[in-house]
C-alpha cells in the first residue's frame, strides 16, 4: 500500500485503484494527512469496506448501512438511528473490526450504559440498533454470527408502568393553561382525540371538515436539525379520519378563526415539541397534578376510551395503529377489570 510525500505542504496522501460495484476501474486521490500511517489506514480501510469484509471495521459497516438505509426508512428514523450510532454505538466500537467484537465487549459496553441512568426503554433501543448492525453484517458481509445474540439483552420494550390522566386530572390541569389559548387547544385535542405529536403539528387547515366535524390525518411533522419536514404518517394505517367530538370542533373553529393570514396549506400550530414539553410542565407545576409526558395524553384518551367501554378494534383504528394486536400489547393492563363487568352482565343474564 504505496504513500506519498506531498513535499508542497508538508503532508501524505494516498493514491490506488480499485473496482466499483459496477465493474469498473477507478482511481481514488486522498490528501491532507498529517502521518504516514493514516494514509495507509485509510487505503486499507476503504478497501476492506468495499470487499465487504468482516475485516472492516464497525465504523465502516455503519457507513455503508446508513447508506443502504437511507431511500428505505423515514427521515426522522434514519436520523435517530443515526444519533444512536454516533452517540452511543460509534464511541466505543467504531475503531473495532468486526469479526473483532466479542460479546464479552458488548456485556461490558451494556454494563456502561446501564451506570448512566438511561430509561429502560432507551437502553432497549441502543442494544436493538447494535444488534441489527451485526444481523446486516451476518446477513450481507461474511459475519459468520452476531456477537450480541450471546451477550443477551438489555432494557425492556415497554415502560414498567404506563403513565396517563384520568378525566379529573385533565380537567385540573387545562384549567390552568386557558391562558395561553395555543396551549388549551393543542392539549384539548391530544387529549379528546389521541393523537401524535408529529400528526397533530402537521395539520394545516385544509385537513379539518368543520362541517363533518373531523381531522384527517395524512402526513406528520419533524423538525431535524434546523429544517421543518413533513414525512408520511408513522405507519399505513396511521392514515384516518377522526371524528371530533362537538364542544372540540366549535373550540377549534373559533381558535383558527382568530388565526391571521391562514391557508389551506398553512400549518395551524407552527411550533416544535419543545414548546409541548415546556408548557406540560408548566401545567402540572401549577395544577399540582403528576407530570406525565406529551406523547403520554394520548395513552389517556385510549384508558378514557377504555373506561368508556368501546372495542379494541375501534380504539386501534382511532389511534392509528397497523393492527389490534398493537392496541391489545399496549393498554391490554387496563383491562382486567373489564373482566369483572363481563362477569356479572353474563350472571344476570343467567338470573333473568
């Protein structure tokens, strides 16, 4: 692996050929490095990325998976996938080969996350984006195994105890931010309808029927790095129409309506979620009641569904979930004492 002396400014660069995916010949020119040796490194790892050997290093394999991934998921999921490599993946393996990675590596690296006081659901989400690193190694790239299936897992998929508002509990704390009428609005409708965050800062005006009293949800809001996008909605089924309750229509009829120079095609809350996370918790110190998170209204409108009494399959299709399986492994704790009722409504149909 040949390196040269650039004597003009005083440092190395490296100068092969090499063929591409397609077949052809190419020549690769890179300068500027300061030692003879980072010259050589960077040959020899470009060349080991391109051969797809498990020679390369785990920075490397991120490169190309980032890549592969880039036309197959949203933006925002490649973004945070993206995040969760460079912050938490990258620091400690990315200098690794990977066939070099042990799982007594990975035990010891779990063993580091978990001393930072990560939420159980975020140290799950950390191992599950390792892991798939190796299964797309192991599946593309000659890993003979994926280090992580013996070092076994970390986390939980879900939340030890799922946080949401009764009705009372709402109601004391939107009583506390009617003074900012962004505020009161936004909340009424996370509450009443179920949506998500993204969905709800997505809507414009054209998605709202005042006269069929619904939203349509079609599209969904992320703001990454310092951009405003619009992606389609999490899932296919995340795509509905859901009908607004009276009281909620005529409040937002009367909201937009004070709104100046509005459009169809105009976003009606031009915020971010950092607005959301302020001003819950100005709300909850005010009110007194437990701080839940944003995305935790919607768990409330499914239990105020639940305790209402309607199916699984309608609660599914209101929230937007791909199936009702997904409504069932969520709030499936709420309904243990459903069964009770079932229980008695069977035994006076027996008596009668």
């Amino acid at each position: 692996m040949p390196v040269y002396k650039d004597s003009k400014r005083g440092t190395w660069y490296c100068c092969f050929y090499y063929t591409d995916w397609q077949g052809a010949k190419k020549r690769k020119v890179k300068r500027g490095f300061t030692k003879q040796k980072d010259a050589k490194e960077y040959e020899r790892a470009f060349l080991d990325k391109l051969q797809a050997s498990p020679q390369m290093t785990v920075s490397s394999l991120t490169d190309i998976y980032i890549n592969d991934m880039q036309n197959r998921l949203r933006q925002s999921t490649l973004c945070n996938k993206k995040n969760l490599i460079d912050t938490k993946i990258l620091p400690y393996f990315g200098s690794i080969k990977l066939g070099d990675v042990k799982p007594t590596a990975i035990r010891n690296w779990q063993n580091e996350l978990m001393k930072q006081g990560f939420a159980d659901t975020y140290l799950k989400s950390i191992n599950n984006q390792l892991c798939a690193l190796f299964n797309y190694a192991v599946k593309y790239y000659g890993l003979k195994e994926n280090p992580c299936h013996k070092a076994g897992s970390i986390g939980r998929k879900n939340a030890k105890e799922m946080q949401f508002w009764t009705r009372d509990e709402f109601n004391i704390f939107i009583n506390v931010v009617k003074d900012k009428p962004l505020s009161y609005i936004i909340f009424q409708i996370l509450y009443w309808c179920g949506l998500r965050i993204g969905e709800l800062l997505a809507l414009t005006y054209k998605d709202i029927d005042f006269n069929e009293k619904t939203i349509s949800i079609n599209k969904s809001y992320h703001r990454i790095g310092k951009e405003d996008v619009i992606t389609e909605p999490k899932t296919p089924k995340s795509n509905r129409i859901i009908a607004l309750p009276d009281f909620l229509c005529t409040e937002l009829k009367e909201y937009t309506d004070k709104l100046y120079n509005i459009n169809s095609s105009t976003r009606i809350f031009q915020i971010t979620k950092h607005y959301l996370y302020h001003e819950i918790k100005r709300g909850c110190k005010l009110s007194g009641i437990k701080k839940i998170r944003v995305h935790d209204l919607r768990h409330s409108h499914a239990s105020l569904l639940i305790e209402l009494g309607f199916s699984p399959l309608l609660i599914a299709e209101r929230l937007g979930h791909d199936n009702i399986e997904t409504t069932l492994n969520t709030y499936s704790h709420l309904y243990p004492h459903k069964q009770t009722e079932l229980a008695d409504t069977l035994n006076k149909l027996n008596q009668s």
